[in-house]
C-alpha cells in the first residue's frame, strides 16, 4: 500500500482515471456485441452504407461455405443473363429468383431466357480463342 502521494508516479495514477472515463465507450461496444438483435441490426445497417466504399480500398463481402459458393457460381451467369435482359434476378445465399421464380442451376430452361446448356465461360472461350490461333500460327 502507498503511503504518500509523492510515492506514485503521474503516470500510474492516470491509469484509473482512463479506465474509468472510457467505461462510456466500452460498455455500449460490449452491449451491442453481446445482444444478437442490435448485432443484426448493425450489420444490415453497415450493408446498407457499403456501396458508398465503392472505388475506396474498403468493402464488405459476406462469406459463404463451400458448398453454397459452388451452387453461386454456377448461378452467376444465368444471374447476369436475367440482368441482361432486364428481368429482376436476385440471388439470395444459393437461390436464384428471376421475376419472383426460383431458379436452380441444373434446370434445363429457364422460362423467359432460352437454354443454358452449351453456354460457355468468358475463360472457356478466351482458352478457345488462345488455342485456335496457336493451330492457325503452326499450321
């Protein structure tokens, strides 16, 4: 125990003064981690505001398992081909909704969009490209 005030350095004596003026910080942070509503709450909020990152270093981008982001990429072009021809398509986790109607990857035509089967990749048809002109170079 201190006996005399000259015994405590300034420096020691300030650490309970900062932790007792920050407890006005810290307890709303803790508060809105440990309560799953506001926590939801916060992140569909900071979703909201994350398109004003854009062209910044900055960006939120969800995470999905694996599983799911492999049904994703097969759903992407079908997505951008809706999108194309200004249908409303939105793809929520591993579904495709295209005008209201759940679209799933396998499906051998989409009303509205034609068939998909024997659509190739922008990188199938780049490969193709590169290896049709390496053929018309030797030939």
């Amino acid at each position: 125990m201190v006996n005399n005030v000259t015994d405590v350095s300034p420096s020691v004596a300030l650490v309970p003064a900062m932790f007792a003026k920050s407890s006005c910080v810290w307890n709303p942070l803790l508060y809105a981690l440990k309560n799953e509503d506001l926590r939801n709450a916060l992140i569909e909020v900071v979703k909201r505001y994350s398109s004003h990152n854009s062209g910044t270093p900055y960006g939120i981008h969800e995470q999905f398992p694996e599983e799911i982001e492999a049904t994703r990429r097969n759903l992407y072009p079908i997505l951008r081909l809706a999108r194309r021809d200004n249908k409303k398509a939105v793809l929520v986790r591993d579904r495709l909704y295209v005008d209201g109607t759940e679209v799933k990857a396998d499906d051998q035509a989409i009303p509205g969009l034609g068939s998909q089967r024997g659509r190739r990749s922008s990188s199938q048809r780049m490969a193709s490209r590169i290896t049709s002109d390496v053929e018309t170079t030797y030939l």
